[in-house]
C-alpha cells in the first residue's frame, strides 16, 4: 500500500530529513555561488536517423554526457528486451567517449497498475542500470482519469529505483505536469523522495503560455536538472534554435545561480536539419550559445 498523501510541509521535511542517504533523489542544489554546469545533450534533434549517426553527431557537437530521452521505433533504450542490445548500445556509448546518465521511463496508461505493470517499471529500471544511468523521467498523462495510476505508478518507480541508484522525474508536459502547480501536486502525490522536477521552461511556453522564470520558482526545492529549450508561444515549435523564442535563458540562469543549482544543464531543443549533420551543427551552436549564457559575469 502506497502512505496517505501528506502536506507540502510534512513532505518537505522528509527529504530534507532523507538527505543523507545515498539511494535516493537529492535536488540538485548546492551552496556555491559561481557553479560550473554539466552541458549534456538529449538524442531527441536526431530521432529522424539512425542510433549511430546521433551517437556522432552528439560527440560532434562537443558534448559528452547523453540523455536517451526519446526511444525510437529502431532503439527502445531502457525499453529493450534484449541483453544483446543493450549490450551493444553501452559499447557504441562508451566507444564514442560519452556517458550517458538518463533514459525515458515507459508505462501503461490505461489499464490497472498490476503485477505486469510493476514487472515492466523493474525490467526498465534494471535496464537504466545495465547502461549507467543515474535518471529516468516519465512526462506524465493527459487524461485526468489516469492521474491516480500514474501517481501510483511514479511512487512504485521512485521506491524501486531508490534501490538502485536511478532517481525518478517528470517535467512540464501538459496533463498531470502542465504547469508548476501541477508539478508540485506530482510531489505531494508521489510522494517519495527519490522523485524529483526536471524542469523544461519551452514546455511550460508550449503547454501553458506561462511564464518559465515565474514557474521556476516554486520548483526550485525539487529540481534535478534542467532542459534547454526555447519555444516562441503557446502551442509553438519547441524544436528551434536557443534565443529564436520568448524564454528567457538570462534570467532563468541567474535564479538558478542564486539557488545554487548544481546542474546538469541539457539540451533537448534545436532546429533539426535536412541531414543529420546539418542538425549536428545546429546542436553545436546551441552549445556554444548555452556556454555563452553561463558563463560567469
């Protein structure tokens, strides 16, 4: 049985009372007042081509540290039945010189939250783990039927992977994580301390309009990590080139300072390109423009 919902207080105080411990999910903030950020890169720009050639072109574009965030129907990531691939996809990682530390969680949306549906969150997590990764997000439902199972769901997820060393997220996604309201209900619902904000400020543009650097605020406790996105307007294109739309990285960048935000920092968005070398490119000027905005003042 999963406990009864508690209050944002009462919630509060157990993560900070399980800060000590080495299993579970610790928000990613620290006391240093001028912190150097991890800059990774999400494989989602190079979905339209084959695992390899995203492989190359992230190390390409001068990143090391990968996010498997978007499974494709060729590479199912931590969704894999197979040893044998997950096997070969740590060998392509690591023969590129990159580490890859999150992957995307997959889980029934419909239907009840069973032993099969338990069965399928361990083999992912025991997947994540195979490959070295530290993070999987799950991005929620849309159908307000499906909150409380998936609620159930991420609550099971962040107690088996708390036993693994894999912390559980979610982030802005419309539905049950539009907007930091929504997030914060995620937290008082999962309730567990191994389930944190990965946060996504052109998602919240995207899906609500709102305003990222507003939303941040209330998440701060609660943050991971965070995604590089831009987007221009509600229900804009989230896939363009950082600084072409209405977030504003500045401002959101210097409130991170000041909470003492230890990073990652990853890119998901960029202008995908005619070829996977020309989104490569497109990837590595996001990059530069990310080192450019953290750099120290």
């Amino acid at each position: 049985m999963h406990p009864a919902p508690r209050s944002r207080r009462a919630f509060l105080s157990q993560t900070l009372a399980a800060a000590g411990a080495t299993a579970v999910f610790r928000p990613a903030l620290r006391a240093a007042s001028a912190p150097t950020w991890t800059i990774g890169c999400l494989n989602r720009p190079w979905t339209k081509w084959s695992c390899d050639a995203m492989l190359d072109g992230v190390k390409a574009a001068g990143f090391t540290e990968l996010g498997l965030q978007t499974p494709t129907k060729e590479d199912p990531f931590v969704a894999a039945t197979s040893a044998d691939y997950l096997a070969e996809l740590a060998r392509k990682i690591a023969a590129r010189g990159l580490r890859a530390t999150m992957g995307r969680l997959r889980t029934r949306d419909d239907g009840p939250f069973d032993e099969a549906a338990r069965a399928e969150i361990r083999r992912q997590l025991a997947n994540a783990r195979t490959l070295g990764l530290t993070t999987l997000i799950n991005t929620g439902v849309g159908k307000a039927a499906q909150y409380e199972t998936w609620y159930r769901a991420m609550a099971y997820a962040a107690a088996q992977g708390a036993e693994l060393g894999v912390r559980m997220v979610t982030k802005p996604h419309g539905g049950v994580t539009a907007a930091a309201t929504d997030l914060l209900r995620c937290v008082e619902r999962v309730n567990h301390p191994n389930f944190g904000i990965w946060y996504d400020p052109g998602n919240i543009i995207h899906y609500t309009g709102l305003d990222p650097v507003a939303e941040l605020e209330p998440l701060l406790p609660h943050l991971a990590a965070f995604t590089a996105k831009d987007c221009a307007a509600k229900g804009g294109e989230v896939m363009i080139q950082l600084g072409a739309g209405a977030v504003d990285f500045a401002a959101l960048f210097r409130r991170l300072r000041r909470a003492g935000f230890a990073g990652p920092v990853m890119l998901e968005g960029g202008a995908v390109g005619e070829t996977a070398e020309a989104t490569t490119q497109n990837a590595r000027a996001n990059r530069e423009f990310l080192a450019r905005a953290l750099a120290p003042a």
